[in-house]
C-alpha cells in the first residue's frame, strides 16, 4: 500500500539509521534516504520531498531542534511529517519539539510494531490530506528553482568549507545514492561556523 513512500532518516549514529532501515523495510519501504547531519537532510528534504522525517533529537554541531525548525521555515519542507528519535532521557525536550512543529515521537529503544503503527497513521493521513495533491505533478528537484523565501533563508546565512564533503554515505545496499549537494546554488559566502549563523537566524 505505501510501497512508493520516501523516507528520510536524519541521525548521525549510523548503526540507528541502519536498525531504523531495516524495521522500515520490514513494512515494504524501500525508498530510504540517509543524512548524517542537519545539512545533509535539510538537503535531501529539499530534493526529494520524502513523506516522512524521522530526525534525532541528538545531533552535534546542528541538534535536532535546530534542524526541526530549519525544515518548518523553508516553503518546500515545512509541511513534511517529521518524527522525532529520542532517548528516555530527552522526554523533556520532546514537547519543545512538538511546539515547534514535529508531528509524533518515538522512544530509544523502540519496536517493530511502534514504528508501524506510527508510520502507517501518518502516511494513511497522508494520503487523506495532501499526498495526492503534493506527488500529482513529477518534479525534477536538480533543476526546479528554489522559492523566493527558500533562497532568501540560505542565503542569510553562510557555511564554512567544501560543501561536497557534506555528502552522506549509504549506509543500506538498498538505498539509492543520495543526490549531488546543490547548496553550491544556494550559498556563496564561507564565514562562521553553520551552527553560529543559524541560531542568530532562529533568534529573529
């Protein structure tokens, strides 16, 4: 039924992104990408506009709160159910995250049947609300332009480095290779750190 589904796992613990694979697989989802960091599932999110975000709550450099309000302020992402990963210990932290916008949690360790049940009532709502509307015309994500409000976001900010090292490795041999980075397109200027940058953007 969700076989075509896209699924993006934002979580620099490699092994949690290949257990989480996995259970995924076991609903018949195959089409899974894999995003270490913030930036590299903010890229991705843009590119392929997956049905789900599972994000860690935990993440160095870009955390999870940080990278939840980044997507919730960008035209193309901000509508995209995103499920926040947590630890016991972050239960705290997890009504921040819905405040700003995640749509449902799931708690280190978890179970085949939480992940299910979750991820079936979301894209069954999916399917109910906007998934027709949003999937009825074909995009090409490498060639479309970014909406005004989308580039203006990027481009109030700036990233250190070379953003190719950015690229994510998969992590499944059934994960397709995730798309070039296209933040070159986006971002010119390399001063401060990301991180910095951000959080001065969502102080505004």
């Amino acid at each position: 039924m969700f076989n075509n589904a896209v699924i993006l796992i934002i979580d620099d613990d490699n092994w949690m992104q290949k257990v989480l694979s996995k259970t995924i697989n076991r609903i018949g989802i195959y089409n899974i990408h894999n995003a270490t960091n913030g930036f590299v599932g903010l890229n991705l999110a843009i590119e392929n506009k997956p049905d789900v975000i599972f994000l860690d709550l935990l993440m160095p450099d870009v955390d999870g709160l940080t990278t939840l309000k980044m997507l919730k302020t960008i035209g193309k992402t901000k509508n995209i159910p995103v499920v926040i990963i947590t630890s016991n210990s972050d239960f705290e932290s997890v009504g921040i995250m819905l405040e700003a916008g995640a749509t449902d949690f799931v708690a280190k360790p978890f179970s085949f049947t939480t992940i299910q049940d979750k991820l079936i009532k979301i894209l069954t709502d999916n399917n109910n609300k906007n998934r027709h509307e949003a999937k009825s015309e074909s995009v090409d994500f490498y060639n479309i332009g970014l909406e005004k409000e989308d580039t203006d976001f990027f481009n109030s900010f700036s990233i250190e480095g070379d953003l190719n090292d950015f690229n994510p490795t998969p992590t499944e041999t059934n994960v397709d290779p995730p798309p070039r980075i296209s933040y070159k397109n986006i971002v010119s200027t390399y001063k401060e750190p990301p991180e910095n940058e951000i959080n001065k953007i969502l102080k505004k």
